[in-house]
C-alpha cells in the first residue's frame, strides 16, 4: 500500500495557507452547515418512517429503511463525480450546483406518490449533496493540513452534530402540525438558505493555476495514487468498518426504540445523547489534538469503541440490557467513533492536497458505499433485538483495528 512515484504534474505543491478566506468562525460555521443537510436529509426522516410506510404501503417495517439506504448509496457513488469537478473547475461552482439540485429533489421527494418515487428522489438527493461533502473537504484542505485540518474538522463536527440532535426533534414536531411530505419542504428550504449564505459569503479557496485539466488518465492517475498511499488507503478502509456500525444504529435506531424498547415518546432524547456524546468528543478533540496528535487520540478511541461494542454485547446476550444500559453505551461508544473518525479523514488527506477534491471523491465513494451495505446488512438483520447491530459494531471494531495497524506497520499510538 505503499504511495508509487506520482508523475511531475501530480506532485503535490500546493500548500495550504493555514488561513481560512473568511473570518476563523464564520469559516468553521458554514463547514458545518454544508455538513449538517446530509445528516438533516438522514436523520428528519427517522422519526417518519411510520407514517412514510403506512401512506405509501410498505408492509414489512424492515423495508422502510430503504428510505435511508439508498440517499446514502447515492451519496457515495456521487462523489467520484464531484471530485474530479471541483479540481477541474473549482470549489464554488460544483457545489453551487450540486445544493440547487438538492432543492429540487426534496421537492420531488414531497410529491411523491408511491414509495417506488420516494426513492428515486430520495437517490437522487444523496447524489446531489455528496457535493458537500466532497467539497467542504476540498474546501478545508484548501487552507489547512495536519493536526490544524483536524481541529477545524473537529470543531465543524461540534457543529454539525447539532443536526442529529435537532433533526428528529424537528421531523417530529412537523409531524405534530403536518404530514411526512412537510420533512422534506423544511429540508429544501434549509438547503436554499445555506446556498445564499455560501454562494454570497465564501470565496473560491483553488487557485486558477492548481485546477487539474480533466481526463480521463488524470483520473484514473488520481483514483491510483489515492488507493496506493498507504495512509489514504489503511484509514479509508477502516472507516468502513465504522460508518458500516454508525449506519447499522441509523438503520435500526426507530424500531429498537419503538420495538425492542418500547418507548417510542422517548426516541428523540434517545437519539439525541448518542449524537450529543459525538460532539462532545469533538470538541473534546478540538482542544486536545493539537498537543496529543491524531494517532494517539484515535487508536485509543478504536480501542476503546471495540471494548465497549464488546461489553454490550455480553450484556445484551445475558439478558441484562434495558434502554438505560442501551443509551450509557451507545453514547460512550458514539463519543469513540467521534474521536477516531474525525482524525481517521485529516490523517486520510494528509498526502492529498494536490488532488484534495478526487482524493475526498474516492474516499468518500468508499467509506460511504461500503459502509452503507454494512449498515444496510446489519439494519436488515433487526430480529427484535439489539444482537445484530453490537455484534456489528464488535465486529467493524477489530476489522478496524487490524486495518489501522496494518497501514501503521504496527506501530499505534505514535505521536507523529
């Protein structure tokens, strides 16, 4: 896995300036917000997946996950387009265009008439905001690296962790006042407003002469060189591993809650520690990387995350589980996942700045594809239980793990 000789227009020259184009907290703000409308289009919808499947006939509850699986399988695929766009013709255009198309496929979304057409609109979501991800990456990239890539990252993740935590609570107050199709208005006006604020306000951050012509050996040169690097690949990969376990919990979350539990009046507090634990851990993370370092903080997190997975596990097999066991070890174990996976990207880009729009587009395309069949096996496994999504999480844990240490030659926890 190691990183080939890059040919001599593909070295990597560009520097970032460790100077965002806009005030410091503006910058990290609207990061977030991009961020933030691919959790708002995932997580508004979990607390309507009842009232979805009872207007559009969906019989078998585990089929109405559907609703999440294929925004995020578009989300991922579509990523191998926005990169190689964003190198080619700059940050601001690709994602102007990308938010303006999100609009329009949640207005879809709101009118459709059958389940077959939420779907359709619902992919085509996830294909349009994929650009957000890929560019507030690029974006990032653009002016930081390092450990000071990873505080901003973090810090944007406090943020954007807001929206898991206001995203179902606002679906179920819609819920209260108007019907299902209301989630998706809230979410396209949402979208308008975050695209005036960064089509006004943010500056394009790639320089005229750094865009990479685009063709088709250029591409796949740079699909290569992203796959090779030894860092880029090994945290790529184990990222998998986790999302798959995150995505198996936002599959499943609505029914262990509603089913399992029976409590559904609590899902939304439910559901909002779990989120609230991640983004204390990345603030946490924000304070603290700067002097521990990336690999310190994440391999401990790993590690930490596996052991818990672990411990749930038994205990749910005991038959000792109720909700209280199941909110103090999920949380403990989202603030892990926080932790690693906030570090596990800057550590991922951190060769790739000269290509940082195709690198985030193949990464991305993995990490979120992979990941989503995971979930989507783990999310279809729900028996009534809690096994199928620890046993999940135990598993993606020490998948990791040996990934990480594999790309690390077994060397955890080192300082640089």
């Amino acid at each position: 896995m190691d990183m080939p000789d890059a040919a001599p227009d593909l070295v990597d020259t560009v520097r970032p300036s460790d100077t965002p184009p806009l005030g410091f907290r503006e910058f990290v703000a609207m990061i977030a917000a991009l961020m933030a409308l691919t959790a708002l289009g995932i997580d508004s919808m979990l607390p309507a997946l009842p009232a979805i499947g009872a207007s559009l006939g969906v019989a078998a509850d585990n089929e109405r996950q559907f609703v999440i699986t294929v925004f995020l399988i578009g989300f991922g695929l579509a990523q191998l387009v926005h990169g190689p766009l964003a190198d080619r013709y700059g940050r601001k255009p690709v994602l102007g265009i990308a938010l303006a198309a999100y609009v329009v496929a949640n207005i879809v979304a709101a009118f459709s008439g059958s389940f077959v057409l939420l779907l359709v609109a619902r992919f085509a979501g996830g294909v349009a905001v994929a650009g957000s991800r890929v560019v507030t990456v690029a974006l990032v990239r653009d002016c930081y690296s390092g450990r000071a890539m990873a505080r901003v990252m973090s810090l944007a993740m406090i943020v954007f962790m807001a929206a898991p935590i206001v995203a179902p609570l606002l679906g179920q107050a819609i819920l209260l006042v108007g019907d299902w199709r209301a989630i998706f208005w809230g979410i396209a006006l949402m979208s308008v407003i975050t695209l005036t604020w960064f089509w006004r306000r943010m500056p394009e951050t790639q320089r005229v002469e750094d865009r990479q012509p685009f063709s088709v050996a250029r591409l796949m040169q740079g699909w290569r060189l992203t796959l090779t690097d030894r860092m880029s690949l090994g945290y790529t990969v184990a990222s998998v591993g986790l999302l798959g376990g995150l995505y198996g919990f936002i599959n499943s979350i609505q029914q262990i809650v509603f089913d399992t539990f029976k409590r559904p009046d609590l899902f939304v507090p439910v559901f909002a520690s779990t989120a609230g634990a991640m983004a204390i851990a990345n603030l946490l993370n924000s304070r603290i990387v700067m002097k521990i370092g990336t690999r310190r903080i994440s391999h401990s997190a790993l590690v930490g995350l596996t052991l818990i997975a672990g411990t749930h596990l038994a205990i749910t097999w005991s038959g000792h589980e109720n909700l209280w066991t199941f909110v103090l070890l999920q949380s403990l174990m989202m603030a892990c996942f926080g932790l690693a996976t906030s570090n596990f990207g800057a550590m991922a880009m951190e060769k790739m700045g000269h290509i940082a729009g195709t690198a985030s587009s193949v990464q991305g395309f993995v990490t979120v594809v992979l990941g989503a069949l995971l979930g989507a096996l783990i999310g279809q496994s729900y028996n009534g239980t809690t096994v199928p999504l620890y046993l999940g999480f135990f598993i993606a844990g020490i998948f990791a793990l040996g990934v990480v240490a594999l790309a690390e030659r077994g060397r955890l926890f080192r300082p640089i």
